[in-house]
C-alpha cells in the first residue's frame, strides 16, 4: 500500500500535522523534519564530520533563532 500525505497543517505549537492516506495523523516537531531531510544539501552537512571538541563555532544570526514553519507549499515526492 503506498500512502501519501492527505492534508498539511500547522499546529498552535508549531509542528506540522500531516494526515496521511491510511488515516493516521502525526504531529512532526520542525527538528524532526530537517533531522530526516533528504535533499542533497541537509545530506551533505549530516554526512560532515563534527568539528573538534575544542573549536569555537560561530553561528550566523539565522542559525541562532530556532526553526519554524513560515510557509507550506507541497512540492516533489519527499520535500
């Protein structure tokens, strides 16, 4: 059985609730869903080495606020 996303929507925690096809609805948490994201480009960071235990990162101002939903719109097959 292939099942697809049925409906998108934001919680008022804001976590995206997806209705699926076989009738299961699942709050996902912002983290979750990049955590899992297959494009190329959150592959390719997941898949670097962590840095030393002893560097300093600097973050850039967008890095620091946490992540959230500002806009939906369903595109491909995974995104």
């Amino acid at each position: 059985m292939n099942v697809s996303p049925e409906k998108l929507s934001l919680t008022p925690a804001g976590q995206l609730l997806i209705r699926w096809s076989d009738g299961v609805s699942r709050d996902y948490r912002v983290r979750e869903l990049r955590d899992h994201c297959p494009c190329a480009t959150c592959r390719e960071k997941r898949s670097q080495p962590p840095p030393p235990p002893t560097s300093l990162n600097v973050l850039s101002a967008a890095e620091t606020r946490p992540l959230t939903i500002a806009e939906m719109t369903p595109v491909g097959n995974y995104a």
